[in-house]
C-alpha cells in the first residue's frame, strides 16, 4: 500500500477571504474541510490522519495518506511526497506529535469513562488535600501528565522517551458542538516535541501511519518525524 505525506496551503488568494475564516471556527469544522480534502466529496472510511497548523497567521495541513488530496474547492496548495521512512531499532529520531492524551477510569458506580489527564491529576491532587498553594502550575503538570502518557504508550507503538529529552506544552480544551447536534464534543489537546528512540521499527512504522490516541478526526496523532 502507497503512502504519501502531503503539506497543504490555503492559496494566498484566498488567505484575505472572510468567508473561509468563518467556515472554520471549531475543530468540527476543520475535520469537515479535511474530510473533503481526502474524501473527494464521497462517503467514505476515513484512511488519513493530519494536523492543522497556524503559520504565518496561515492554516497548514500536515497529512499521511493512502488517498490523494482533491482540492473540490480550488483554494489549496498541496504538496506531496512519498511516505516510506527507513527504521531501525535504536535509531533515534526527532518528533512532534499533538495529541489527545486521556487516561479511562471507573466512576463510583463502575463504568469506565475516559478523562484528560491534566484535568484528572488536579482532581486527585485536590481530594487528596492539597492545598491551592502547594498545587503544581499547570505547566508543571503538563509536563508531567503529558510526558507520563506519552511513555505509557511508547511500548505499544515501537518508541521510547526520556523525559529530559520530551517538551509536553501548549495545553488547550476545546468543546463543540456538530452542526445542528445537541450534545457537546470536549477535547483536550497537547503538544509535544523532542527526541524518541525506535524500540520496534514495525510497531513505530504503524503508528506513523495510524497516528497515536484518540481524536484523530479532529486532528490528532500524527507524528512527524525528522534526523537527530
């Protein structure tokens, strides 16, 4: 199966245009201008992950897929090469994953729900009486929360992390709702950046194509890579 990762831009023409800027103000929105990207307008499984990315003021997409890119609208820039990164174990290499890092838990009354783990290390940080002075900066535990996750993973997708070498910032809650749905999508997100090490070039070679965790429609997962 061919793979290509691609780099798609909003067509400067296009950047000055009001009508687009209103027709992605949430992640839902942006998961359907993607999902038309790549799905050629047709109903279709979903057989892509990406990454929107502001630059410039400008939206990026990053993507690997196993479909090409349709530009329905005539308003994007896309680039494409074929994906098909050479591992080995022990190599190390540069990363940059967003993600949606959750842990799932059991409620008092036994069924598991699925929570953001920043969020679910204040609460226990809070019914274990800590007080509002001795509670860790959100940074803090950003990294920690983050970086934890990010390990407990690694094994499952063929890397390994240090925690010296792994940035985990730029925490954000997003919460929305589908076009005419009733119930609210919430999300979390963190960005990550630094140096892994290839455990099992197979399993990592899979997670470069399936991304990692949850919320990949809405632009999580994907992990970029480059040389140390």
């Amino acid at each position: 199966m061919t793979r290509s990762i691609y780099r798609i831009r909003l067509r400067d023409d296009v950047q000055r245009t009001p009508a687009f800027w209103r027709s992605v103000r949430n992640p839902y929105d942006v998961h359907g201008m993607v999902w038309r990207i790549f799905s050629d307008g047709a109903r279709k499984d979903r057989d892509f992950i990406y990454r929107l990315e502001m630059q410039e003021s400008s939206p990026v997409i990053y993507a690997v897929s196993t479909a090409d890119p349709v530009d329905l609208d005539g308003i994007w820039a896309i680039e494409q090469k074929e994906y098909s990164p050479v591992l080995r174990t022990g190599q190390r290499l540069g990363f940059s994953l967003r993600a949606n890092p959750i842990r799932a838990k059991r409620n008092e009354e036994g069924k598991q729900k699925r929570c953001d783990v920043v969020m679910d290390a204040k609460t226990v940080l809070k019914e274990s009486g800590c007080s509002p002075d001795a509670m860790p900066s959100q940074p803090v535990l950003v990294q920690k929360e983050g970086f934890s996750w990010l390990a407990s993973r690694g094994e499952a997708a063929g890397f390994a992390v240090d925690e010296g070498m792994v940035r985990a910032e730029g925490y954000r809650q997003h919460r929305f709702k589908k076009p005419r749905g009733k119930n609210w999508i919430s999300i979390s997100t963190i960005d990550f950046t630094g140096v892994l090490t290839v455990t099992d070039p197979d399993r990592f070679e899979e997670a470069l194509y399936g991304g990692i965790g949850p919320a990949k429609s809405f632009g999580c997962g994907l992990v970029l890579i480059r040389p140390v």
